[in-house]
C-alpha cells in the first residue's frame, strides 16, 4: 500500500511540475507578442486539452499598448502542438473566437 502511496505522490508532483512548465511557456509566448511585455498581467489560467490531447492554456491577459495604457482584459489561448506552438490573443485573429471556443471555454 505505501509503495502505491509513493507513485502516486511521485506521479502527481511530476505533472504539477510539467502543467507549471507549460503555463509558463505559454506566458513567455503571450508576453513576446506585446508591445510592453513587462506590464502583462495575466488572469483566470487553467490548463485544457485539445482533442487530439495536447495542452491548451487558456486565460486572459492585460497589458499595456504603444501609448503607455492598459488595454483592458483580453481572452487568449496557448496550444502547445509541433512543430512550434500556437497562440493568439483576443482582437489580432479573425478565427480567434472560434479556436478559442473550441478550446477554452468551460463546460
């Protein structure tokens, strides 16, 4: 019984940790795509799957544009496929809604 105790423990903790990396992959990602990547506040993350299972990170973020102001909150999504990931943010695509619906939104 303590040894199915220790894997479990041990599997739990070694995807925490790789969830944590891809979050912030998917951040470091988001940010390279803003004018002002040191003022991203981000919001609401929560890891998914898409449906051929890769993780998909959807949240939302705020940031400031060229003339030093928030933008106000916006949807984006992370979907960590190969050979590069994709991503987008609110407002710069316009399939975004329909990607990130597919995604994102919570049942």
């Amino acid at each position: 019984m303590k040894f199915f105790l220790v894997v479990f423990l041990l599997t739990t903790s070694f995807l925490a940790l790789a969830n944590e990396s891809i979050i912030t992959d998917a951040q470091e990602a988001i940010k390279s795509q803003l004018k002002d990547p040191y003022s991203a506040v981000f919001d609401d993350i929560y890891l998914g799957k898409a449906e051929n299972g890769a993780p998909v990170v959807c949240g939302t973020i705020n940031a400031k544009n060229s003339y030093g102001g928030y933008t106000g909150r916006k949807n984006f999504y992370y979907l960590d496929a190969a050979p590069r990931p994709i991503l987008s943010i609110e407002g710069e695509s316009s399939i975004f809604s329909v990607i990130y619906e597919s995604f994102c939104l919570r049942n």
